[in-house]
C-alpha cells in the first residue's frame, strides 16, 4: 500500500512579487511524490505569509490547520512534501527543530524534495536527521536576518533622501496611477482621469459598493499587477477603499506607520481640496455596507441630518409598507389585509425611553418636502459656484496639508533634537520653522480674500440642473433611484447643518450656525431668514 502524501508550498509577499509561484512548488512535489509512488492526497498551501516571521504558522493559516489536526492524529502514516524546511520555518534551528520533530511524534513523516531527504516518524537516525534539520534551519534563519537588515537599510536610506526633497529615488512599486519614464514619475492620464471618477462619484454619494457597479458596468478594466492577478476579479471593495484614503493620490510618500516622509515626492493626481471633500464624506458615513442590505438607506433622503432639538440625538426613521399581508379561508378563499404604509421620523432616545422625553412624531415625507420645496432654492443660491472662491479653496487646502506635513516633520526633527542632534539637523529646524510661517501667512492672506468672495451675492444658476435631479428622487429605476437620493443626500449634508424635530411639534432646519427655518408639523413655514454672526449676536 503506497504511503499517502499531502504537499504544502508557501511564498512570501516579496517571492509573490518576483513572479514566485505556488504552481511551480506544487509540480515539483507531484513529480517527486510520484518518483516514490506516494498516492497525493491534497496539497495546502500558504499565500503572501512569511516564515521568518512565522505568520504562515499563525491562526487562520494552512500549516497551523495542519499541525492542529497532526497533533491530533488525524495524519498518521502520512508524508508531508515540502520544497525544503524553510518553506516550513525561517524562524531559527530550534523552531524548525520543534516542528519537525512534533510533526514526527504525530506520525507524520517530512520529505523535502530540493534534496530527496525524508525525515521519517520513528526514525532510528532521528538525532541525525535532527542536527541536518538544526543546521539547515539555522542557515536560513541567518539568511533571512542577514536580508531583512539589508532591506531595512536600504528603505532608511532611500527615506532619507525623499526627506531630503529628492525627487529621482527609485522605489520598487509605482503607485498604479502613475508611470516611471526616463527615471521620473509621471502621471497616467487615462487612469488619473478614472481615479479622479471614483473621488467625484464619492463625493457625488455613491457608495463604494456602486462605485464598483459602474466600473464594472463601463468595463473598466482593473488595476490589479499581471504577477498578482488570478483570473479577471474586477475591482474590490478593499481597494476603492484603499485609493479613496491612501494620501499618495495627493503626491505625498507616507510610511507604513502614518509619517509623512514627503510632501511631493509623486505627482498630483487628486486636488487636495477634492481629497479634503473625500474625507469628510467618508466621516459621514457611520458605516460603508453594501446599499442593497439597506434598503432603507435610498429611502431616507435625510439620513444624518435629522435630530432631536431637545437631548441632540439622532433620529429614528420607520418605513412601513404597503404591501398587505394574506389570509386564507377554510373555504379557499383569500383575503387581504391592508397595512398601514407611512414613514415617520422622531427621536431615537425617546423612541427607546433613554434620557429624553421628546414625544413629538413628524412625517418624513411633511420634512422631506419641505427641504426640497422650500429650503433647496435657498440652498442653492447660498451655495457658491463662484470660480474664484473654488480657486481660493484649493488654495488654502493645498498650503495647509504642505504646512501640516512639514510641521510634522519638524516635530520630529524637535524630537531627535531632544535626543542630542547635530548641527545639520538644527539647520534643517530652522529651514522648516521658516516654510511653516510662510504657509502660515500664505493661508491667512487666501482666507481673507475668501471671506471677501463669500461675502459677494452669488447668482442662482443651477436650479434646472437640481431640479432635473429632483425628477428622479422616485424614479421607478432602483439604480437611478438610488443614484439620485445618496447624491441629494450627500448634498444636503453639506449645505444644512441639522434638522431639529422640537418638543412641541415642530421642525426646525438650520443650515449654519446662525439661520433657521421653522415649520410646522403639516409644513408649513412659520418663520426664518439668512442672518449672519453679527445680527444673530444682536
């Protein structure tokens, strides 16, 4: 009866970039399976997990599944085929060592076919096998130890120069927007133009879960490296994600652990003001879930919005529908119970009796109206479309993220002062003190001539454009519906800064700090006018 044998291959993150590959492991260990006239059971293996660090040993992982189950006899008799002990363990000779050996006491045997050696359970030469395992184990341990200090040299290095304003260091991946020519970073237009959508549909209120709908659905094609990609996965949650925060679209170098090494290492592809509005639109979102598990996220075109004008709560938001619920007869008939359809809204604490005892219950769809009736052409002629207040923005974020980053840098140049620095350091404290208060007046001067902007009237020219939205608030298309409500929604949370139900009855939408509007429970405007700071204080 042939000995039965399970083949295990594991690469690295590092292997996985220079084109290693599970298939080639797993080939070598049928072949020599086969040279021996071993029946292969199955093979497991471990994907972008290093043995050096021992994360392909870890919980979740392939070899600790299998260790689990060899503990607990489940492989006796079996031969584990790997590449070599290093594929098992880069940890050290007695890690190694201790593997082998419990793999052994569980009645497995460990063959590594780049040699032909099988380390066999019960072996009368264990100690034998074991000192080759220790001497093996230990010269890929230094190995390991010996690249790892040199790769951690090389990345301090190239860090430094990046601090240093250097714009020509080779890095070993190109953010994928972008490509290398002639030894220098230059954007990819056409997919500068793609990232620069997926921001805008973001920020329009899509969630990322469409975005990914409409790239698939415009066939565009993924970004995912040849030497990673398996197939035609399309895009994933996780890396709109990732672009959607990862500073380098801005042109900053920013390490693992969150410091900003560089300010323009790479080039520009999203506005820092667009980034800015990126931002704050993923702070809005509580939670990114996929929008058809939330039905009733397209209904409630006011989610985030609404509160409680008495304890500052949030609102609860009930939607019951009309759909009737059957009943049949003995005799075969059926009947149809109508339910109740209507949308309410109140106050959530009150709701659940917690600290408040706001008992008033408004119609959504009374608020709903009323936001889009009578406080959207306000909205729309505060909102600025002015140019120059766009450039004056653009402006003031871009100087404050060059400030913010080399404030940072000075601090921690202040830290290593603290430290004992030496004389160029000083110098480069100095340097950066005088960058900082040159922002820091460049900013006052673009918030000044901003203010003056803001002070301009500001024409209504976009009301046809909102009212064509508007159309499609209850469009009978779930994605147009969709599409249109999270875009309005996104909208009106930046230009109404809450809606307050009252304890008596009433509603109250605040677009700022300083103006509000009162209606009634049916609707009707009560009261409300623009006032500014200086008029509200009066």
């Amino acid at each position: 009866m042939s000995q039965i044998a399970i083949i295990y291959a594991r690469f690295s993150s590092a292997e996985q970039s220079k084109g290693y590959s599970l298939e080639r492991q797993q080939s070598l260990g049928n072949a020599f399976a086969a040279d021996r006239g071993w029946s292969v059971e199955k093979k497991i293996s471990d994907e972008a997990r290093s043995a050096f660090h021992g994360t392909n040993r870890l919980e979740g992982s392939a070899l600790h599944q299998f260790e689990l189950e060899a503990r607990n006899g489940l492989h006796r008799g079996k031969v584990l085929v790997v590449e070599n002990i290093d594929r098992l363990s880069r940890q050290g000779a007695k890690v190694a060592a201790q593997l082998i050996w419990a793999l052994n006491e569980g009645g497995v045997d460990v063959a590594t076919f780049h040699d032909g050696h099988v380390y066999k359970a019960g072996d009368e030469n264990e100690m034998i096998d074991l000192f080759k395992v220790i001497i093996l184990a230990q010269q890929a341990h230094e190995e390991s130890s010996k690249k790892s200090k040199r790769t951690a040299a090389s990345w301090a290095a190239r860090r430094e120069r990046i601090a240093a304003g250097e714009q020509d260091v080779l890095m070993p991946n190109v953010p994928l927007w972008c490509d290398r020519i002639d030894g220098k970073y230059v954007l990819n237009e056409y997919r500068t133009k793609v990232l620069n959508d997926i921001f805008d549909l973001y920020i329009d209120g899509l969630g990322i879960h469409r975005i990914i709908t409409v790239l698939h659905d415009r066939n565009e094609p993924s970004w995912t490296p040849p030497e990673q990609r398996r197939g035609n996965n399309g895009w994933f949650y996780s890396y709109i994600y990732r672009l959607l925060t990862k500073r380098t679209v801005i042109g900053e170098y920013v390490t693992l652990d969150g410091k900003t090494v560089g300010t323009n290492f790479y080039p520009q592809a999203i506005s820092t003001e667009k980034w800015n509005r990126a931002q704050a639109a993923l702070k809005m979102r509580k939670a990114n879930h996929k929008t058809a598990d939330k039905l009733w996220l397209h209904r409630n075109l006011l989610q985030g919005i609404v509160v409680c004008g008495q304890c500052g709560g949030g609102a609860h938001f009930r939607h019951m529908i009309d759909k009737g619920q059957q009943y049949t007869r003995k005799d075969g008939t059926t009947v149809t119970y109508k339910r109740n359809d209507h949308r309410r809204i109140r106050c959530d604490r009150a709701r659940r009796k917690h600290q408040c005892d706001n008992g008033t219950v408004l119609s959504y769809d009374v608020i709903e109206a009323a936001v889009l009736n009578e406080m959207l052409p306000q909205l729309v002629t505060k909102r600025d479309r002015n140019p120059a207040i766009v450039e004056l923005r653009e402006r003031i974020a871009e100087t404050a993220r060059l400030r913010d980053a080399d404030q940072e840098r000075l601090n921690n140049l202040v830290d290593a002062l603290a430290d004992g620095g030496s004389k160029a350091i000083m110098q480069r404290v100095g340097a950066l003190e005088a960058k900082v208060e040159t922002y820091e007046r460049a900013i006052d001067t673009a918030q000044q001539a901003l203010d003056i902007e803001l002070s301009k009237p500001c024409a209504d020219d976009d009301v046809e454009a909102i009212e064509s939205l508007r159309s499609e608030l209850n469009h009978a298309d779930d994605e147009v519906r969709s599409y249109a409500r999270g875009r309005v929604n996104m909208s009106l949370r930046r230009l109404i800064k809450r809606i307050a139900i009252t304890n008596v009855g009433t509603f109250r939408i605040e677009p700022d700090d300083y103006s509000a509007w009162l209606f009634d429970e049916d609707g009707k405007l009560l009261e409300g006018a623009w006032t500014g700071p200086v008029e509200r204080a009066a």
